[in-house]
C-alpha cells in the first residue's frame, strides 16, 4: 500500500483577508467573509474549491496555505466596513477548523477580533474543533449573536468517509450542535451540497431532518450540488466511480451543460426542492434563518431586503412565483451601496446611518417608489417588514464601534 504524502502548511502572507459582497446575502445573512486558508484538509470530493478558479496550487488536501497575516489585515479592514452586519466565517472554500487551525489559531484570532468589534457571526464548518471555541462565541452572542451551522449533508457514516474524509464523523457534528444548543446559541443544519443519487433520495432527506429536529437547530438549509467544469468536476467523478460507477453516467448527464457556474439540470434542483419542501413541511423546520435571529442586528433597509428574498421562497413553497420581490430586495441594497459610493471617503465612518436616515424618510412620506428600478409591488412588503421593526437602535447599539 502507497503511504500517503504528509500534509504541508505553507506560511504566506494576504493582501488581503475580508471579502465584501457588497449585499447582504439572504441565506447566511452576511455581507462580509474571510477564507483563512486555502486548500482544506477535510478533502471533501465535491469541494467547490478545487475549482481552477481559486488557483490552489499543489494537493488540495495536503498543501495548506496559511495566510500568516490574517489577522494584523483583519483588524485593520474590520475599522473600514461601510456598515455593520453579520461576518460568515468557515465553509466556501477552506474550513476555518480544518486541522490547521489546531497549531495556527487563526479562526479563533478572528473571533477575538469579531467579539472586539462587537459584531455578529455566523459560522460553518465541518469539524468538531469550533467546540474549542465556545467561550468567544458565547461572548459574541451576548454582545451581538453567534449562529453555529454544521455542514451535513447525510446520516451515513460510510459515505462521509468516501466522500469528506478528513472532517468530523456526523455523530461528533450532531454532538457539537446539541452542546452549541446547551449553551444558548443559535444553530444550524446546512445540507450542502446534497449528492445526486447518493443523498438525494427522500428517505435519507426524511432521515437527516428528523436527526436535525432532534438536534433541536433553528434552522435547515439546503442546496444541490454544483461541479465547475474541470479540476471539480473530475475530482467528484473519480469519487462516484470509485463510490459506484452506475452512478457514473447520470452525473454525466445532469451536468452535461458544463455550465462555468457548475449548475445542473434546473429539473434535477427542482425534483431536490419538491423533496426537501416536504420533508421541512413535516419536521416543521424553517428553510431560511428565523427573523428573530436577526432582527435589529442590521440596518433597516438591508433588513428589509433581506425580508422580501424570504417572503419570495416562502411564497414559492405555496407553489406561487414572486421573483419580483427577490428583484425588489436586491434593488433596495444596490439604492443603498449607491448612495454609500456617492459620499466618498465620509461613508468609512457614518455614512451607512445618513442612508439609514434616508431610507426611514422615504418610507414616513410614502416615497419608496423613487427608488429606481424599484418595483412597485415591492413597495407595501418593505412597508410591512419595516413597521413589524423595534425602533431604530442608537448609534452605541447598532455601530461600527
């Protein structure tokens, strides 16, 4: 038998750390994100970041890039966030508590520096090592709020090991997220990505949303698997092969498009939605994370936006289409970053509240319908989001610090 080679942690610095969508993301709630590392030793085969994309060099799984001076660029980036929100650590493309972080601490440096500031977190992962972490983010959900999601996307401990071989077992995921529960913080159960005739059977949904319920987590969300054209995609289909080769040609064909973003065929991700609707139906799980998780914790007008996108997916469950107000969420945010680019270098430091201050105006005299491209059947959903709000937190209460 081949030994396996040893994994490498390689010491490079950044140029930079945090990344800015530029909105506020309607499923992980955050606008702001960080990869600590680049490569993950979890060596999960579908992993989107193999991907030519994210130019890692080298074994995925082995050659570990460790960005030495993550947190002297986080501290600095965190004093510029053009408005406050959640920060999304772990998960993407690299596990911030992949084994790494045993020796170089990287993601529980960036939690002091997350608590420091005073804002919410929402993190993923697939190691049971965030468990070390538990005292920040106690502290942070305090302050602000701590959302813990795992990534589990099945019951079945064999096919974890073909599949995610260097993360946690799904039992020490589970036992983590019932211990983040005791503690008072807020959980999650992210099936991502569920794998095409391996975890997509509706027994197995069934399966894994009851443990979840038993779990006790606020929220399940879930979503198909994408396989970017290349380095991905082969690596996933080297591992059906291996896992079963009759799998084989039904990948081939739902991916047949090689569409750059990964997509499959938009009737497998439809046959996926109908099984997991009914499955959270049954359990009583929501699909996106609850209001009052977030409630307060984000300008009114990014709350809002957020809202719509939700109402939207809700009204979908009922099997009634509604784009529009997913359209008029993403038009509400683009008003407001363009507003936050017109005041230049004054937005660093109290520019979010003077477009805060204009939205709540447009919405006292009943002038949102002057936002471009707005569309007017969005209008009275942000009236409602907005009026079902506490009143504005002060600037010691909702800040940048």
């Amino acid at each position: 038998m081949c030994k396996e080679p040893p994994v490498t942690h390689h010491l490079e610095p950044a140029r930079t750390i945090l990344r800015d969508s530029g909105r506020t993301d309607a499923w992980f709630l955050a606008r702001y994100g960080m990869n600590l590392y680049r490569g993950c030793q979890h060596g999960c085969a579908y992993c989107d970041g193999r991907a030519e994309r994210y130019r890692v060099s080298g074994d995925f799984a082995r050659d570990i890039v460790v960005k030495s001076n993550a947190l002297s660029l986080l501290r600095g980036e965190l004093r510029r966030l053009p408005e406050p929100g959640f920060v999304f650590l772990g998960g993407g493309v690299s596990d911030a508590w992949q084994p790494a972080e045993i020796d170089h601490r990287l993601a529980r440096g960036a939690l002091e520096l997350l608590l420091e500031r005073g804002l919410p977190v929402h993190l993923l992962t697939k190691s049971a090592l965030v468990e070390r972490d538990f005292d920040l983010l106690v502290d942070i959900h305090r302050k602000s709020r701590a959302i813990v999601s795992f990534s589990i996307q099945c019951l079945d401990e064999r096919l974890r090991q073909r599949f995610e071989p260097g993360a946690s077992s799904i039992a020490e995921r589970f036992r983590v997220l019932e211990a983040a529960k005791a503690r008072g913080l807020v959980t999650g159960v992210m099936a991502m990505p569920v794998l095409p005739g391996i975890s997509d059977q509706p027994r197995a949904i069934e399966a894994l949303l009851a443990r979840a319920a038993d779990a006790g987590v606020d929220f399940v969300l879930w979503s198909g698997l994408t396989l970017r054209p290349g380095i991905q995609k082969q690596t996933m289909i080297d591992a059906v092969q291996h896992h079963d080769p009759a799998l084989v040609p039904g990948y081939e064909q739902t991916y047949a498009a090689e569409q750059p973003s990964g997509g499959a065929d938009p009737r497998y991700y439809r046959r996926l939605e109908d099984r997991f609707r009914r499955a959270l139906e049954r359990r009583g799980l929501p699909d996106r994370v609850p209001r009052a998780v977030f409630a307060g914790l984000m300008p009114q007008h990014v709350e809002a936006a957020v809202l719509l996108e939700h109402r939207q997916a809700a009204l979908a469950r009922r099997g009634q289409r509604a784009t529009w107000l997913g359209r008029g969420g993403a038009e509400l945010q683009r008003w407001a970053q363009g507003r936050l680019r017109a005041q230049g270098r004054r937005r660093v430091s109290h520019g979010w509240q003077q477009v805060e201050q204009r939205f709540r105006e447009l919405v006292e005299r009943g002038e949102l319908g002057s936002i471009r491209d707005l569309d007017p059947r969005a209008v009275p959903e942000i009236h409602r989001a907005v009026a079902a709000m506490p009143p504005p937190r002060g600037q010691a209460q909702l800040s940048l610090l």
